[in-house]
C-alpha cells in the first residue's frame, strides 16, 4: 500500500528576506539573514563591520539599532484580537475552537495562515500570510522526533514532560478537525497525514515555543527577522527592546560590542533556564551556560498516610525539586543552598510535628482542605512551608528528612540503561542528529545528577553537627519510639528542671562554692551535649 504524503507547504528562501521587509517596512541596517548550517538553519549576520554604542541606549533608538520592526508587524496577542475583528473566517475559527490559552491562539494563527498557504482559502492578508512561509519546516525539539525517538528520553527528565505535550497536542489537533466540519471555509480540505496533518499542528506549536520573545508592553509576541537571531550565552553581542515613541522592536548591539564583517549578531534566550528547557523549546541546549538547573519529579511517600493532602494544598502545581549548580564545579561550596523544592519540607512533616488538616466550606459552600500547624492555618503559605519551619526548634530534624527525600530522587541507572548504544542502532542511521542530541542531553543530565548526589551526601553530612538532630537519632537508633517535638518537650522539661534546682549564686553572679569557668568541664561532666540546648 503506497505511503500517503502532505503536499509540501510553500517556502520562500529567507535569503530573499529584504524584499519582504522592505514590503513591510522594516529596516536591516548593515546585517542580514544567512543560512549557518543545515542543523542550525538560519541567523542573522553582518554585511560589514560594525560597532555598539558606547553607552546603554533607553527610550528612542534612532538608527542605532540593526534591526527595526514596526509594532504592526510584530505577532502579539493584541494583533490577534485585532485580526479577528476584520477577518471573519478567522473569526469563526476561534470561536467553533472554544476557549483557548494564549499558545493556543498562537498557534491557531498560524495554522490559519499555514492552510492558507496549502489550500489558499482566500483570507485577508496580513504580513504573516507570507512570513509564515520563512519558517522552517523542521526543528530539532523532540515534540517533532520521529515517534522511534522519544524512547531516547527515558530516564530523563524530559520523558514524562514530552509524552504529556505530545498528548496535548493531539488533543488540540483533534479539536480542530472535530469544528472543522463546521466550518464551511474548511470543508473541502483533507485533515489526514495525507493533507492538513497532526505535524502540521505539532510545527506551528514548535515555531511559537522556539520563537516567542518577552517584549515591553506586548507581552509575548513573534518577532519576525527578529526570530532569525540564534542564541550565545558567553557571547550574545545583542539585546531586543522596544522604542517607547514608536512602539518599534529593535534588535540593538549591547554597549562596545564589535562585529566584523560575516559574524553572526546572537541574543540570550535565557540565563537561568535549564538544558531540558531550551531542548524542550528550541530543540538545542547550552553547554556553557554560567549555571546548570535540572528539574525533577518529586514524589510523595506512598506510605504517608497524609500524601493526598499534602499533595492537595499544592492544587494544580506538579510537586518538583530543581536543582541549580554552577557550570564550573570549582565553584561548588560545601553548605551553599542549590536546590528549591517546598514539597519536600512539607513530606518532611508529619502529623506528630504538628501539622494536621480540616475540610472547610467557603463562602459558596464548597468543600475546601485547609492545612494547619501548631493550629495556625498554613493552607495559602505551602510554598513557603521551609521558611516556616525555620523557626522551629525541630527544624534540623525535619530538614534532615527533606534532604533525604530529595536525594532518593536522584537516579542515573534509567539513563545508563536506556542509552547502551547496541539498543537504538538503527535510530542513528535513521536521523544521526536528533540521535546525537538526545544522547548529548543524556550525558549531560547524567552528570548533573550525579553531581547533584554528591552535594546531597555532602548537604546531609553537614546536618550532623546540630546537637538536637544527633540526640535525636541516637534515641531512634537506641530503639526509642519518640518524635521530634516530644524530643523538644523532653529536653525543655530537663532544662526547666536543672533551673529549679540551680545552686545559689553570690552577689556578683558565682556560684557559691564553684569558681567561673568556661563551663567545659561541666558539659563533659553531662555528657557534653545536653548543655548545648540551654
């Protein structure tokens, strides 16, 4: 049976990007869109040298910038309402979708001017009904894998991630073909793998998450020519802004920056973000970004009888631990704090340190779980649980338990195991770069974790020097049956008793019968650790 193809949806060569900025006015100074490598693609380079000012440049940019997009043709929320207004067929497309978060009207923006360029369903024109046809038809993020390939992320981070998008996008796919019936504009065209396909609705959500900027008083927006620039994290020699008299978005050099002739001009997408993030959007990742995050599953105990409520205080939040070390492992301090998880400090908790939780009704009668502890309800404050809990004579105990808890979740033998090179042979010479990436990112997540295991040894060890997590542990390991607040009851009612029986002091505050000393010998006396609590 033969294999069933899209017709192949029209390109224009971004080479021949001026012609249709000119048509649109916007304005390329001195640089211009250059094809880098067949796995890069595209990115913008300069046509002669050129030079940054010499001071950070606010407000009105002149001709400064190297790039100038006019407001009207950048792709914002506003300019889709706008569209709407005066496009009816996209008007009724949006409504027969239903509600719909802003990735959504994105992307179903661009799969209205993407039909459109199959089928030609004779739509209003707008700058975008021919930009869309820049962009490319292939990127590397794993949402566009081939289906063999998403096994490669097993282990990682990623997998679970991945496989929920990728179900979310079928989902929405199916939406569309479901209203598509209903629209008359729409009737005639095939929605199969032999016309309008999933991929189709996989790729226009794939150009909105690598291609979505964070723009002053836009909010997220598409940039075009502006989406052409590539990322560098040691050496992005540009910045975007918005001019606030015109409301244009310019691509400026930063302040000095100096660019020869054939170089390419870089921006940031991102400090903070973490390899699985920029794989997940951009279908590439940093390896010399000043630090490294990962995040991770965090999982409560099955055996605590209070997991489904402390998981319900979190409500739609998935309960994770992110990690963030520096790229330079030099700069690793023992007892410096890398990792960020509130779910861990309230699994740490237990009904006997005081926290319990009670069904309420609110003003509407519905049922709503309040959480409490030492009667004072925490229910808004679960994301700050850990600073809570600082103040807590029981703390060293509790954050003992969240390290551990953290630790276990920190595993490398599902990645060692999946990536034996002898399971997935044929996926190289299948497409050798998806292949490469999703083995780099493996490597890197690898070590991240171990790493990151080696600071939670490091992290615990340190605990053991607080005298009332070591007094407590060795009462568990006697065999003691005690908690920490019962250990906390325990050793005030110890100090309250040794003031009441205190000997006399003198007038100038001696002991009677016991010269000053530095109360050494009394602490080895006792056993040198019950003083410390006093």
């Amino acid at each position: 049976m033969p294999i069933l193809l899209p017709d192949p949806a029209p390109k224009l060569n971004p080479e021949v990007l001026p012609t249709w900025s000119r048509l649109n006015n916007l304005n390329l100074n001195n640089v211009n869109v250059t094809k880098i490598s067949p796995e890069i693609g595209y990115g913008i380079l300069a046509v002669q040298d050129i030079v940054g000012p010499q001071h950070e440049v606010t407000g009105s940019f002149n001709d400064l910038p190297v790039l100038r997009v006019p407001e009207d043709v950048v792709l914002s929320h506003l300019a889709i309402e706008e569209y709407a207004k005066v496009e009816p067929k996209f008007r009724q497309l949006l409504e027969a979708y239903g509600q719909a978060s802003q990735r959504e009207k994105f992307v179903l923006y661009l799969m209205f001017h993407r039909i459109n360029s199959r089928h030609d369903i004779s739509i209003l024109p707008s700058p975008w009904t021919e930009y869309v046809k820049f962009l490319p038809e292939d990127i590397p993020t794993p949402t566009l894998w081939p289906a063999s390939h998403i096994p490669l992320l097993h282990g990682t981070e990623l997998a679970e991630p991945v496989q929920a998008k990728l179900n979310v996008l079928e989902h929405e796919y199916d939406r569309l073909v479901q209203i598509s019936q209903d629209l008359l504009f729409l009737q005639d065209i095939s929605f199969s793998p032999a016309g309008i396909a999933l991929r189709d609705w996989q790729l226009a959500d794939a150009w909105f998450r690598s291609r979505a900027l964070e723009i002053p008083g836009l909010g997220t927006c598409m940039v075009p020519v502006l989406d052409m620039a590539n990322h560098n994290a040691t050496n992005h020699n540009a910045y975007w802004d918005r001019e606030s008299a015109t409301g244009d978005v310019v691509l400026m050099l930063r302040p000095g920056a100096a660019v020869a002739k054939g170089e390419e001009i870089c921006i940031n997408y991102g400090a903070d973000r973490s390899a699985a993030e920029y794989l997940f959007a951009y279908g590439m990742f940093d390896m010399d970004s000043a630090v490294r995050p990962i995040t991770l599953p965090f999982h409560f105990a099955t055996t605590d009888p209070l997991a489904g409520a402390k998981h319900a205080v979190f409500k739609t939040r998935t309960p994770q631990l992110r990690i963030t070390l520096p790229n330079d492992l030099a700069e690793y301090e023992r007892g410096q704090r890398y990792w960020e998880c509130p779910y861990a400090y309230l699994s740490a908790l237990n009904a006997e340190d005081g926290l319990t939780f009670q069904a309420a009704q609110d003003l509407e009668g519905r049922q709503e779980l309040h959480m409490f502890l030492d009667d004072e309800d925490i229910t808004d404050k679960a994301m700050d649980i850990e600073s809570l809990l600082k103040d807590l004579a029981i703390w060293p105990v509790i954050n003992f338990r969240a390290i551990q808890m953290m630790k276990a979740e920190l595993s490398v033998d599902d990645i060692l195991r999946n990536f034996d090179i002898t399971k997935h042979e044929e996926l190289w010479d299948d497409k050798p770069y998806t292949y490469a990436l999703a083995a780099q990112f493996a490597y890197t997540e690898a070590q991240l974790i171990q790493t990151a295991t080696q600071y939670f040894e490091s992290a615990a060890a340190a605990q053991f020097e607080d005298s009332f997590l070591q007094v407590y542990l060795q009462a568990v390991n006697n065999g003691a049956d005690i908690s920490p607040r019962q250990l906390e009851a325990l050793i005030g009612e110890k100090i309250g008793k040794r003031h009441e029986t205190r000997p006399q002091e003198g007038a100038n505050g001696d002991v009677l019968g016991v010269s000053k000393g530095n109360g050494k010998e009394e602490m080895e006396e006792n056993g040198g650790g019950e003083e410390d609590f006093s």
